[in-house]
C-alpha cells in the first residue's frame, strides 16, 4: 500500500490521544474552566462573549470554544464532547508533522519523527484536556511549516496557510502567536543572511498580516464592543502583559525551568538523544536549522516569562519530535564509541530502571493518596525497558533495536496510564466522590472559593458568595440546598443554624481540600 506508514502512524496516533478520553472526569481547573465556557456559550448561543459561571471570561480568546461546541452538538455535553475536538486536532497535528518530515527528509524520518512525537506523554496528555493548547500547537506548528515552504518555494498556498494559520493563533491566545512566528521567521532570515528587501517583499508580511487580522479582529472588536472594553483591558493587561512580566497564581521559576518542561517532561521518551539532535541541527540542512530556530525561539521566550507552566512550551514538541527523529533516523552502533553519547544513553537507561520506584516512593510520601502507591505497576515496562537498555549500552550494539523498544514500551505505557492508572487518581476527586451524595434538584451555591469543576459536573450556574451574611441571606431563602467550599472554611459555615457537614475530598493535583456543607431550615 502506498500509504501504509501513514496509516499505521494515524492509528497509533488515534490509539494514544483518543484513549479513554471520555472516562476521565474534567475536573483539573483550566480543562474544568474552559470546558464549562464553551457549555455556557454552546447553550446561550452568544458566541461573541464568553462566560464562565456566569461571569464574563476574560482568560482566553474563543476559538476552542468554537471548536468544543461543535463536540457538545456532536456527542453531548460530556467528557467525550469536550474533549473530542481538541484530540481530532492532536491527530492532525502528527499527520501534519508527518508529511512536513517528508516532504523536506524522507519518509523514514517522518516515521520516526511522527514516532516520537506520539510516544510523548505529556503531548498526549494535553490532547486529552478541553483547553487552548491542543488547538494551538497544531495552529503554530501548521504556521511553522508553512512559512519555511513559502521561503522554499515561494508558494501562494503556503504564505496564504502561514497568516491563516497565525489569524487562528490569535483567536485562540492572543498576541502570542503573532510575536512567536514571526521571531521565529526574523531570526532564520538573519541567521540564514537573507534579511533582504527582496526576500521580505517575496513573503507578502504586510499583506500577510492583513488576512492574520481579517481572521482574528472582527471578533476582537465585537466582544470590545459588547463588554464595553472590559473584556479587552483584562485581557491583555492582566493576561498577557502582566502574566509575562510578572508571576501569575505562584507559577514561578529559574529561567531553566521552562527548559526543563521541555526535555524532562515533553520529549522523556527521548531525552538520551536529545543534546545530540540539538547540536547536529546546526550542522545538518536549512530545514533542521529552522526548526532549530523555531523551537529556541519558543523556550528563550517562555523562559525569560515571569509566569511559567508546562503548557506553555508544548507548541515546541513536534519541532523537536522533527530534530529527534532526523537524528535517531541516521543512528548506528557508532553512536556508542562517543563518550559523551555513551553516558547520556546510560543514564537515561537508569532514569528509566528508576521511574517506577520514583513513583512508588512518591504515592507513598503522600498520606492523602498513599493507598495508590499500588500504581507503580503500570510502570514496571518503562523500568525492563531501561534494564534492556543498559544490557545494550554494555554491548554497545543494538541501538536500532533498543530505540524501537523504546517506542513500543511507552506507546504501552501510555495506554496503560489512560486506561488503567490514572483512572484510579481521577476516581479521587472530590466531585466523583460528592455528587452522588447529592440531590441534583436542590440549590447548590458556594462559599469564598469554587473548585470549577462542580460547575461543569452539574452543569448548571453556582452562585458564589463572598461575605457570609450574604450566604446567609440565601439559605433564609430556601429550605434545603447544599454549599460547597473549602475545608478552611467548615468552621465558619458550621456556626450558622440548620448547615451540617457532608463530606470534604483534597482536590486532585491541587492542595486545597473541597468541603460539602448542607442545609435544611426547620
């Protein structure tokens, strides 16, 4: 078949990235946040101004929005419906990294590098969340490939994808997905010394950016108009500039920890190679320079950010799954006689021998999920498959055989974890363990803090009270309802007349611990 490898690659890609994503609850707090925006937006049909728990949502543009309404008229207001667009798009975002592979190296780097981009945990699991990212790798990655062959070949259809796909970017982050592409685009035609008004001309940018705005502005100004600039004046100072110039909700770090996102935990299923591939880019042809470029200029910027989240240098993974996969291609029995290679090679062997003892050890050292310490089991391939390697290394042959073990073990691993171990963590979460508890067809309202995944889990709006004579207000008002909080505040609500306690659960991933209170007035 002349399409065999694609084929192959797309089903594995569809293995991982659509694995099990409508058993997993959307519970972590952006997924959580974004996903009850787009069912406020889907059932108001206001597709101009989002909301979120009522309140005007001034985080994100709204084209994931867009997206996950067409999900939710799909297949229902569910997991599944949220989270079903954003994985269609992970999908198209390996096929797109496969063809590029191709048509600038070889098929065999393709497969390679479509591989390794697959066999990635973290991608796969920020495929599996209802929120910007997903949409916006692929946006940016279509961007990438699309000016370096307007550059090449100076084709239409690419100049025309390139601002298209910026325009998109707009829509869904903002202002930077404009400053990423083109220093991306500015620096490569300074480092490749065609800086040169003829080349500039040749790339259209003025009318380039005409269509970026053409896509992205006609929204920008209906929502300014619609909040009366609220939604703008929040947007952009306290979202962008203020989140870039200043830590934002405790996210802070060293300039390497952006770096360190990455590497340690984006491209772990290749971290042994990854130096390597980094240095030969530079020495290898335009095409592994520009992605070079692309994918510096993505961590320096994220790097030199006062707010840092390991979302934020994801648009840089099928960029480097396209380094890492045009090295480890070309790799034979000689990588070993490097000595620098060689240690590299065996202690990433010993990272692996040690990754489910770490993560035994970890579960145990939290009394809160200490009884989940059973799930280093699932793990237990990623640690043979590290033994395997270090007998590899011992020999110094069988490289080839060693990487393709690599991907077979963690395409393994990755089922595994969707599947099978982390369902248990999400069975943790306090609105697993809340709602059945609860009679839907009673008031629920909220006390000082909201963990936002009861909004989407009821589906419905949660008023949210701040001064508790206001709470108090509202339960004079009402027979029965329940209050949900935080356990920091059980003290508080247990003074008022007629609120008992139910039940209180630590949120998953988060220190906070939710409370449920109710009430009954005699």
């Amino acid at each position: 078949m002349r399409h065999q490898n694609l084929l192959i690659i797309l089903a594995l890609a569809t293995a991982t990235i659509f694995a099990n994503i409508g058993g997993l609850d959307v519970y972590a707090l952006d997924e959580a946040k974004n996903a009850e925006a787009a069912r406020e937006m889907f059932i108001s049909g206001d597709y101009v101004t989002p909301f979120y728990n009522g309140e005007l949502r001034t985080d994100k543009p709204p084209l994931h929005y867009y997206f996950m309404s067409i999900g939710y008229s799909l297949f229902g207001v569910n997991a599944f419906g949220a989270r079903s667009m954003n994985a269609l798009f992970g999908i198209l975002t390996v096929l797109i990294t496969f063809l590029f592979a191709k048509k600038q190296f070889n098929e065999k780097v393709a497969i390679y590098s479509s591989l390794v981009l697959i066999t990635s945990l973290h991608f796969n699991m920020q495929m599996h969340m209802s929120v910007p990212d997903p949409y916006l790798i692929f946006f940016l990655t279509w961007a990438f490939f699309s000016f370096y062959e307007a550059y090449r070949e100076n084709n239409w259809w690419q100049k025309l994808s390139f601002y298209f796909a910026i325009g998109c970017g707009l829509l869904l982050k903002g202002p930077v997905a404009v400053g990423l592409t083109g220093l991306t685009a500015l620096i490569f035609l300074i480092v490749n010394k065609d800086l040169k008004w003829k080349t500039i001309w040749r790339l259209q940018p003025f009318g380039g950016l005409l269509l970026t705005f053409a896509v992205a502005i006609p929204w920008y100004w209906a929502v300014h108009q619609a909040t009366d600039g609220l939604w703008t004046e929040e947007f952009f100072f306290k979202h962008n500039f203020s989140r870039y110039s200043d830590a934002m909700e405790g996210h802070n770090g060293i300039f390497l920890l952006t770096f360190g996102y990455a590497f340690l935990l984006g491209m772990l299923s290749f971290l042994a190679f990854i130096p390597q591939a980094l240095k030969s880019a530079w020495k290898n042809d335009i095409a592994s320079r520009y992605l070079l470029t692309a994918t510096s200029v993505i961590l320096i910027f994220f790097s030199l950010a006062s707010t840092k989240l390991p979302n934020y240098t994801t648009p840089a993974y099928p960029l480097l799954a396209l380094l890492i996969g045009h090295f480890i291609s070309n790799l034979s029995d000689q990588f070993f006689q490097k000595k620098s290679n060689y240690i590299l090679y065996l202690l990433y062997a010993l990272i692996m021998i040690a990754l489910p003892i770490g993560i035994y050890l970890g579960l145990q050292a939290d009394p809160s999920i200490a009884h989940l310490k059973k799930l280093w089991v699932y793990f237990i391939p990623a640690g043979l498959m590290g033994v395997y390697w270090l007998y590899v290394g011992i020999r110094r042959q069988g490289i080839r055989q060693a990487i393709h073990a690599n991907m077979a073990v963690w395409l393994v691993t990755i089922l595994m974890f969707f599947y099978l171990a982390f369902p248990q963590v999400d069975a943790e979460n306090p609105t697993r363990k809340f709602i059945p508890q609860m009679d839907a067809s009673l008031p629920v309202i909220s006390y000082a803090r909201l963990n936002p995944a009861f909004v989407f889990e009821l589906k419905r709006i949660i008023p949210r009270y701040a001064e508790l004579d206001a709470l108090k207000a509202v339960i004079q008002d009402e027979p029965r309802g329940y209050i949900i909080s935080r356990e920091k505040y059980r003290q508080e609500l247990e003074q008022i007349d007629g609120v008992v306690f139910v039940d209180k659960a630590r949120d998953t991933f988060e220190n906070p611990t939710s409370l449920l209170m109710y009430w009954e007035r005699d």
